[in-house]
C-alpha cells in the first residue's frame, strides 16, 4: 500500500519507502497538526477535546514505542553491515 504524505505543500517521499525513524517523527506530527486545527476551528468542543486528546496521547505512545524499538535495531542492523 503506497501513501504519498504533504506536508506544508511540500511532497515527501512515499511512506513505504520512508526510513523508519521519519515515520516515528512525521505521522504522529500530521496527526497532532490535523488536531490543533481541528480544535482551533471550533470544530470540537473542549470538554471533548480533552477526552480525545487523552486517548491519542495513549495511542501515540502504544503506536510510538514499536516504532522506535524497530528504528534502533534498524540502525544497529545498518552499522553492522558497514562493518
């Protein structure tokens, strides 16, 4: 599955073929861009905002810490080859 991210009108390469390290930097910050705006529209409410915003604070971490993990041993994976 093949998914082309903009971000500020500038194309970034496809997600797929993404280093794992930008994909733990780059959706969790679309995600948090898309809600500011969001609650800066009026879109939701506070008292709503604030439940959902606890839940994607828990999700971004459960969904975040696989991520790292996979990005580290990426890494250490890639300097052993160079050795």
């Amino acid at each position: 599955m093949q998914i082309e991210v903009m971000i500020i009108g500038i194309q970034v390469e496809i997600v797929d073929k993404m280093p794992l390290i930008a994909k733990v930097i780059i959706i969790p910050g679309v995600i948090f861009l898309i809600w500011v705006i969001l609650i800066s529209f009026g879109f939701v409410s506070e008292s709503v905002s604030d439940w959902i915003s606890n839940v994607i604070d828990f999700l971004l971490v459960l969904g975040t810490v696989p991520f790292i993990w996979g990005a580290v041993n990426e890494y250490h994976r890639a300097e052993r080859e160079e050795q």
